[in-house]
C-alpha cells in the first residue's frame, strides 16, 4: 500500500512497487489523461508532473516515490482548462488525434516552469515528445503563444 | 458487471472500479462542451426528435449531426459536420455530433452508407449525400413550420435555425419544429447550396473535439474503465508465418491480478488480470513455445535480391504505356539511369491497438477505435460465432489510424479473448512492441528509372520500373486484375481510362512512357499506409524528374513545367510553393522541388535545407501548396498538410522495418524513432483550392515531403539519396 499526492489529494494505492506511475495512476487511480504510448520513455505521451518537473511516468517506479511529492497529471493542470498552455492549444486547435496532447501539454508546462521564455533552441532541447499526425508545428507556435498568456 | 453499463445506442456510461469514479464517455463532440447532457440523462433519454438519419434536434436547438465515418485526427468530423450544418442552415454554436452504430446502419438498410475511412475519402466521397441530408432536414423543419402557420413554404426564411414567416414576421426555432418535422415524408429533388451560398463550409471553424482533448477528458479505447472488466496483454508469434506451439499457464497462474491464460487462436496466447500492468507482467514471465512456419527464415538483407532481380525481370505487368519508348531511346542524345529503394515502414499509431468486448451466448459488444466500423463488426460477428444482428461496435475516436486501424486483427483478437470469460467485459491493450511487430506494413519496392534527352535536353522517353510488394495481392487478391496490382501505379496512372482509378492519375504529359511492375512478395503483410503508394511513386518520379533536369542541363522548376500544360493546376501548385519559397533566391539555403497528384488533390512543396560539412541535415523550412478543390476547414487543410510533413518526413529520416529470421528488428521508437521538434522545419502552406472537384486532404501531401527534401539535399550537395531511410545514409562523400 502506498500513499501519493495527486492533482492535490493524498490516495492510498494497492499497487507493487515495481508498477510505473503511469500504471497507477490510469488504472488504480482512473486517471487517464496520461497516456501508454511506449513503455520506455520514448515518446512522452505519459508526461506528467512530479514536484513541476516533467516525468516520464511509464519507467518511474511508483516505488521510488516518497509520498511527500506533489503529483501532477493533466486532469490537475487546471481546474477548468484554462492553463495557458491549454489556453493556447485550444487557440491554435492544436490537438489532431490528440492522444499524445496531455503529454504534449505537460512536457510543455513542465519546461514553462523551468524556463518561462524558451527559445526555439530551448524547445527543441526541452520538448522531445512524439506527435505522429503531426502537430508539431503548431505545437511550437503554441509555446511561444502560451508563454505570452496568464493563468 | 456488465448489466451494470448503461448503454444507449451511442451513449454509453461506465464506471471505474477502484477509484469509484463515474465517467461519462460520449462518443460525441460538442461545440460547448460544458452543455453536453449529462451521461445518465442521456442514457436514459427518449431520443432527440430525428428530422432524418443526418440530422436530430433537441428542444433547446441543440443540433446532433450523425457522422459515419471515423475521426482519427483528420478533421472529418467537424468537417463532415459543416457540410450538414450549411446546408441545414443551424446555429453553428449549437451543433454536436454522434456516431451512428455499424449495426443500426445494418438494420436500417446502411442510410448512412459507407463507414470506411480511408483513401482520404471521409469528406470528398460524402459531400454529395451528406449535403442533402442537410438539406432535406431544412426543408421538412421549414415546411412543418409554414404548416403550423398555414403559409406556403416559400414565404419562410430561415438563418441559424430560426424559421421566419416575412409577412408576419412570425418565428419558430429548430427546437420547436423538430418532432413536426419527423413526421412529414422527406420530399425528393431538394437541392444543395451554390459553393457561393456557403456560410459555414469553406470557413476555418474550430474543431469540436478540441476542447477534451486538451483536459484529458476524452476517452478513448486504451482508456476505457467498466465495472467488472479485466485486462489482456496479448503475444503473436513473432516471427513470419509462426504458430502457438505450446505455455506453460501454471508458471504464472499464481501471479498478482492473473484470472486466466488463454490461446487466442493459432497464432497468439494472451494473458487476462485484473489490471493490464498484471496482465503484461506475467505474459512476459509465461514460458511459451512457438512453431516455425513459412516465412520463419525471411530476412529483409536477403530479400533485396528478389528485388534486385525484378528491376530487370521479364515478368512484369504494364500500369502506363504511350508513345514509341524504342524510337525513343535509340535516337537520345543522352540517356540517364538511376535506381531507389523504399524499405517496409510500420504505422505506429500513438495509441496502440485496443478494443473492448463483452461476450454472452446471444449478444457481442465491441468498444474499439476503427476506421472501417461495418468491418469491424464483421469481425467481431465471425469471432463471436454470432450472426451479425446479435453484435455490435461501439467506435471510439482514434489515437492516430493512418491505414493501420482499417484492419480488424485486434477487433477478433478481443472477441475470441472474452468469448473465455462470457458476461465479462475484457479490454485488450498491444504492447509497443506487438504494434511494432505486427503491423501491416508500408510495402517495400525498389525502381529503376530511365530518361531519354535530346539535343536540346527535351525529355523524350521515361521509363520506371517498380518491383515489389503488391498491397492488394496481400489484403484482397480478388481485386487483381490479370495478376495485376492497378494501385501500385498510383500517381503513375494513365488519365481517362478506369474512372475508379482518375484520382491517381499521371499529370504529366511525356512524349513517350512505359512504367511496369514487377510484383515481389515478402511473406510480409503489408498495409495502406498513410498516402499508400503515392509515397514512392512520387520518390520515384519526382527524383528522377530532378536528375533529368539536372542531366538536361535545365532549371528543376522549368523542366517540370514543361511537361504539365495539359495539367494547369498541377502547375499552379508548384509554381506557388517555389514563388512562395523564393525559388532561385541565393540566401545559403538549398531547395528542392517537387509536385504530385494523388487522392484527387494537387500538391506540392519546395524544401530549404542545409548540410553541414559532417553531413548533417537541417530542414529549414517547408513552403507547401495543395489544391484539394473545396476546402471544406481551410485551417483543417493547413493541419493535415503541415502534418503530413511530420508523418511522411518522419518516414524519409528514420523509418525502416527490417526482418531478421522471420523477426521484426525495431521494436519500439528507439529503434523506429519519429521526428521530435527539433528536427520539424517550419512549415508554410498555401490552401489555393480552385473548385469544381472534391480532393482528399489527409494523404497527398505525404507523397511531396520525401523528393522535396531529397532534391534540396542533392541542390545542397551534389549528392543523390536515393535509399530510405536518411538516417543511413551518409550525405556528403567522405
């Protein structure tokens, strides 16, 4: 049994300490804006939040957790939609098939909250997430159009 | 359990076990999410009034479109939606959509026609009968109205679903017409609107899918939780042609969440546990044994001599033929050759493969993203053993299809799955490395191209040989025509002579041309892929088209134009992107041209790259110009065709599926890696649709990215690629 802290609530999981984050959080926890897309932190589409940072959850242990971090999943981004960087995704109508988007969106956030004005070149280092319809080009204009916007 | 799931024909509701959560899952997009009804209600609800199969209309106005075919991240639904709502003349702000089920479309004699999504056919093949759904619903709305009032019809105006009667000045809203409307007989001969009448077609409308899609509220397939149901992680023999020989189901029986290990069918055991991490858990700990088949030495190394063999070989079949070829090249002043190879590339949908069924002795129910939803039930009916008015499917919108998800494997896969455990409802999740493994792959061809050049540098005689894998001789050897497979000329195709085939036709004019085929068939499944032969074709074709310029002495752009003045638009496209690119300009960025039609549409695209001295490629910026005719969501045309820089790119860098013993080698990305930021050029397009014709959207542009960028490799260079992928290839001599 352990204790998290998810999207700002403490739960309590049956789960072996050997389960990715990613396995909790979908199945014990029914959040699944997190998405499976590789399994070995590849493709990023399982990026959520541990303490503001950006983690691959689909490798992280949840046996490695503390209980003291804060976890953030897409679903705990914001209350109703409007953190800037889902702001500018609705703006640009950024999502295509949309299943890497809340990854997307929280490897964006994640590398906002590192580094509140990126380059491209920072984007490029930051940001490595996998998008095969291909939404990477708005997806970079969403960057720089989400760092001009307010919570 | 399973009577614990609400279901209504489209809407259905779940809950989550362990979180205790109740999620609504519609299978409907709106353009105001919040106003959605809610989950219980609408499971419960009487039906909205249906004005006819297209169109229902709630009392508050509320506009439900029904949608056949399959939103995969195309844009078909909200587009498909406009065609309905123009013609409806409804309140844009007030429409929502729903998919109908494959098996009411079944019941009710296929009023909805066709559900197959592919070919980038969604919108170009529905305009015609969708638009008049819109239309006859308007009419029988305006009708019930001048009914109620006692005028004639033709007094009645209506704009944004409120019907005005202009000598009273007397409204009535959609909402109140509704069930009026249901009951009159739908009149016949109802036309559709003048392109010039359009209000919301042609409009660079939002998305209605986005808003869930940004919140993690939308479902789908993988994510799909009911009360009572169990995992399954599946394995297929990995090699070619393999069977299930044998498991050892006690080894793992004891393990956490494990319910039961069963065979799937010949070719695959699967693993059933409470959660799918459990499931996966002890399927990668089940001893199993596999039995070798045909195919169980095949290796990709060893097959590129088949290949080889066909680029000579004398049994090939014609697809285009005109002028005297001979003549030709014994009177060329100068003859160029050159030969390219395409490797076997893997769709990789971002959300594996996945389906839900539940299985009882008379009913079967599938919840599964598809794009062929009247196949899929055909699939679940067979592994059900059920016929097909007892079964079901459910569609889910797709994370990511690109021709993978119009196959049905992992739909009878879940059926045979929870035909095991009858009442349970059993969620069947791929692993990466099954997607990897089991795909139904780009084919794999080489070509030999050959280009007679007179004095003046005037391209005489072209001739392209294809060998390779055949897609129809592996998925529907019945459409062979003589042993021929008419699609692998796709793009290549002589114009005028098999209307089924006129939007992949050749639109160049040569003076004399002969391109065959040599069908070599891997024991290989292969696949439509998004933009399906075009891709190679279009590499053959517009590479070489470059070398002949190159060879003639002629600037690329020139030489093209030359050959395309029975074909305007083709033109148009190309010389759009070149301008816009600034063709010709000397700024240190090297360009590449190319222009092909595929799908009905025109296309083209002008790359600027750099390579560094190491051989390092930077795609700078990409300037593309598409004319699909219409452009139903030019915003929605602009996605697809930047995103096809991003699927077709990713292949010409990275992608190759190779076999070794039988066995898939890439297995997951970081072997079968995807473009990332970093290596995505900027992309302009420009949206010139010219009208009169419908073209697709989602698939041409795929066919341009490639030659583009190996042609502005070659400008930058001086050096040909003319073998995929890139990443391979070394890009300045040593």
């Amino acid at each position: 049994m352990a204790t998290l802290k998810v999207n700002g609530k403490t739960v309590s999981v049956d789960a072996d300490e050997n389960t990715p984050l990613l396995w909790v959080l979908r199945e014990d926890l029914g959040l699944t804006g997190a998405k499976y897309g590789c399994g070995i932190a590849q493709c990023g589409t399982c990026t959520i939040h541990i303490d503001g940072q950006p983690v691959r959850s689909c490798t992280y242990p949840v046996g490695a957790l503390s209980g003291e971090e804060e976890i953030t999943t897409i679903e705990g981004l914001s209350e109703d939609g409007s953190h800037p960087v889902q702001q500018a995704w609705v703006e640009l109508d950024i999502p295509q098939c949309g299943y890497c988007q809340p990854g997307m969106i929280m490897a964006v956030a994640g590398m906002l909250n590192n580094t509140p004005d990126p380059t491209d070149e920072d984007i490029d280092a930051q940001v490595t997430n996998i998008c095969r319809c291909g939404t990477l080009a708005r997806v970079r204009k969403g960057i720089h159009l989400a760092k001009t916007k307010k919570a | 359990m399973a009577d614990t799931i609400k279901l209504s024909r489209r809407n259905f509701i779940v809950g989550t076990g362990a979180a205790g959560l109740t999620i609504g899952i519609l299978a409907s997009c709106s353009n105001n999410s919040e106003d959605a009804p809610d989950a219980d209600q609408a499971a419960n609800a009487e039906p909205n009034p249906e004005v006819n199969a297209w169109v229902h209309i709630a009392p508050d106005d509320t506009v439900t479109i029904r949608i056949a075919r399959s939103e995969m991240g195309q844009g078909t639904l909200t587009g498909l939606a406009q065609l309905v709502a123009d013609e409806l003349d409804c309140d844009w702000e007030k429409v929502t959509t729903e998919y109908p089920t494959p098996g009411e479309n079944l019941a009710r004699d296929r009023v909805w026609r066709d559900f197959s999504t592919g070919g980038s056919h969604g919108i170009r093949s529905s305009v015609d009968y969708v638009r008049e759904g819109g239309a006859v619903a308007r009419a029988m709305l305006i009708q019930a109205a001048a009914n109620q009032w006692d005028v004639p019809v033709g007094e009645c105006t209506v704009e944004k679903g409120v019907i005005t009667h202009g000598a009273s000045g007397k409204t009535l809203r959609y909402g109140e017409m509704a069930e009026a409307a249901s009951a009159l007989p739908p009149p016949t001969g109802v036309k559709v609107k003048d392109p010039s009448e359009w209000k919301i077609i042609g409009k660079p409308v939002k998305r209605l899918d986005t808003p869930d899609k940004v919140t993690g509220a939308q479902k789908y397939g993988a994510d799909l939780q009911m009360d009572g149901m169990v995992n399954a992680a599946i394995k297929q023999a990995p090699k070619r042609g393999g069977t299930l020989a044998s498991f050892d189901a006690d080894a793992v029986s004891s393990m956490p969440g494990v319910r039961k290990v069963v065979k799937v069918d010949e070719t695959a055991v699967a693993v059933i546990a409470d959660k799918w991490w459990q499931a996966k858990t002890a399927l990668d700990a089940l001893p199993v044994e596999w039995a070798d088949g045909e195919g169980a030495d095949y290796s990709s190394a060893a097959f590129e001599a088949e290949l080889e063999n066909g680029l000579t070989a004398d049994d090939a079949s014609v697809g285009n033929m005109s002028g005297d070829i001979e003549a030709a090249f014994a009177n060329a002043a100068q003859t160029i050759e050159a030969t390219y190879r395409v490797p076997h590339q893997n769709h990789a949908c971002m959300e594996p493969m996945n389906a839900t069924a539940i299985w009882t002795e008379d009913k079967c129910e599938v919840w599964c993203p598809t794009q062929n939803g009247e196949a899929a039930l055909g699939a679940a009916s067979e592994a059900a053993g059920l016929p097909i008015e007892q079964c079901d499917v459910y569609k889910l919108l797709l994370g990511g299809g690109f021709g993978r998800r119009g196959m049905s494997d992992y739909v009878s896969q879940v059926v045979k799955i929870a035909k095991q455990m009858p009442g349970t409802p059993v969620k069947l999740l791929w692993t990466r490395e099954e997607d990897m493994q089991h795909g139904f792959y780009h084919p794999t061809t080489r070509a030999r191209c050959e280009g007679a050049l007179d004095e003046e540098g005037n391209l005489t005689a072209l001739k392209i040989r294809i060998a390779g894998q055949s897609i129809l001789a592996g998925l529907m050897p019945q459409a062979l025509q003589d042993g021929m497979d008419p699609f692998t000329f796709q793009g290549l195709l002589p114009s005028g002579t098999d209307e089924r085939v006129e939007d992949q036709t050749l639109k160049y004019t040569f003076p004399a041309l002969k391109v065959d085929h040599a069908m070599r068939n891997p024991p290989v499944r292969p696949g439509f892929w998004r933009g399906v032969n075009a891709n190679q074709n279009a590499v053959y074709l517009e590479c070489f088209m470059d070398e002949l310029a190159h060879a003639a002495g002629k600037d690329p752009l020139e030489f093209r134009l030359a050959y395309m003045g029975d074909n305007p638009k083709l033109a148009a496209v190309l010389k759009a992107a070149a301008e816009k690119s600034g063709w010709g300009n000397e700024d240190g960025k090297s360009r590449g041209l190319c222009a092909f039609y595929s799908f009905g549409s025109y296309t083209a695209a002008c790359a600027e790259v750099t390579v560094d001295d190491a051989g390092q490629l930077k795609i700078h910026r990409i300037v593309a110009a598409t004319d699909p005719g219409y452009a139903v969501n030019p915003q929605q045309v602009d996605a697809q065709v930047a995103g096809s820089f991003v699927y077709g790119l990713s292949a010409a860098l990275f992608e190759e599926i190779t076999f070794e013993n039988g066995e898939v080698q890439e297995k997951n990305f970081d072997t079968y890696n995807s473009m990332r930021l970093r290596d995505m050029p900027e992309v302009e397009t420009i949206v010139m649709p010219s009208g009169g014709f419908w073209g697709g959207v989602g698939e041409p542009t795929i066919a341009v990215a490639t030659p583009a960028v190996l042609n502005a490799i070659h400008a930058a260079t001086g050096k040909r690629i003319r073998n995929l992928p890139i990443k391979d290839q070394s890009l300045r001599d040593a």
